[in-house]
C-alpha cells in the first residue's frame, strides 16, 4: 500500500505534480515583472517622443484631448472642494472610457518600448483611477456625503489628478 490507501505508483505521481506546481509557482512569484520601478532612466523628461507621430493630426487629438479631461477633471475637484454634497456622477459619467484609453494608447506610440511599458502602466492606473473616483463619488439619494466618503473621493480625485500629469509629462 501506498498512502491514503492509493498505490505507491499514484502517491509518487501525486507528489512530483504537487512538486513541479510548486516549482512554477516560486518561478511565477519570483522573476522580473519586466521594469524596475525604480528605474529612473525611462521617466518623462529623460526619454525622446517621435516628433513625425506627435506632429500628427490624431496625436495632436489626442493629446487635446487628455488635456481637456484633466482640466474638466479639475473642474469637478474644485467644485467639490467649494462643496462636499454637490452631485459628481454625471459629470465623470461623461468621460468616455474607451476614447481614453484609445487616447493614452495613441500617444504612447510616440514613445519606445521601454518607455512603453512605463506608460502602458500608467495608463492602466488611470483608467482604473477613473472607475475607483466614480465609485466614490457616490451618494444615496438625499443623503450628504459621509466625512469617510469625502476622503476618499478626495483620494481618488488627487491620485487620478496625479496620474495624469505623470502621463502628460512625457508630452511637454
């Protein structure tokens, strides 16, 4: 008999499966996510931006168009800092996720690879920020925002502000 009453065979086969599971799961935890973040040589400033692609007409566009959403972004912020209870939800709810992203992805083309995958992450966070903020900005009807909701879409307000002007740097 083997153990747990299966054949010696099934027991041994068992154990090598469990054992080169194990072996891909430290492999998978512990390799190189593919960027060091704290590599500093890929930040905005420090890498070069095709100018044929940033001197087309959809770049152009494109970069506009971050720029609005940031500033309409700031618009919301400043209303609600004027006033914690004044309504956010339609105003983000006006932001086209997918022409974002089509956006973010455009104009990093006009970047390398490297730098790519630097960007390709914060354009993710972005987006993700987005989603979080209008989570947060949300009230139940006739109901004043909580103190803990107020900090939190403050939270999210400042860190999606933050995040796009990460992105931007790389265009200026």
């Amino acid at each position: 008999g083997g153990f747990g009453g299966l054949p010696r065979r099934e027991t041994i086969g068992t154990a090598g499966a469990a054992g080169a599971g194990l072996v891909g799961v430290l492999w998978a935890v512990t390799r190189n996510p593919g960027y060091d973040p704290k590599d500093t040589s890929r930040d905005a400033g420090a890498v070069a931006v095709d100018a044929e692609i940033m001197g087309t007409a959809e770049a152009k566009a494109s970069l506009k168009s971050l720029q609005a959403t940031k500033a309409k972004l700031a618009g919301l912020y400043d209303g609600f800092k004027a006033d914690n209870n004044v309504a956010l939800s339609e105003g983000l709810q006006s932001f086209s996720i997918v022409a974002l992203r089509n956006d973010l992805n455009l104009l990093t083309t006009a970047l390398d690879e490297d730098t790519q995958i630097k960007t390709d992450r914060i354009s993710r966070v972005i987006i993700q920020d987005l989603v979080e903020l209008d989570q947060a900005v949300k009230v139940k009807k006739d109901m004043g925002r909580t103190p803990k909701k107020v900090a939190a879409t403050t939270k999210w307000f400042e860190q999606t502000t933050t995040d796009f002007d990460r992105f931007l740097a790389y265009f200026k």
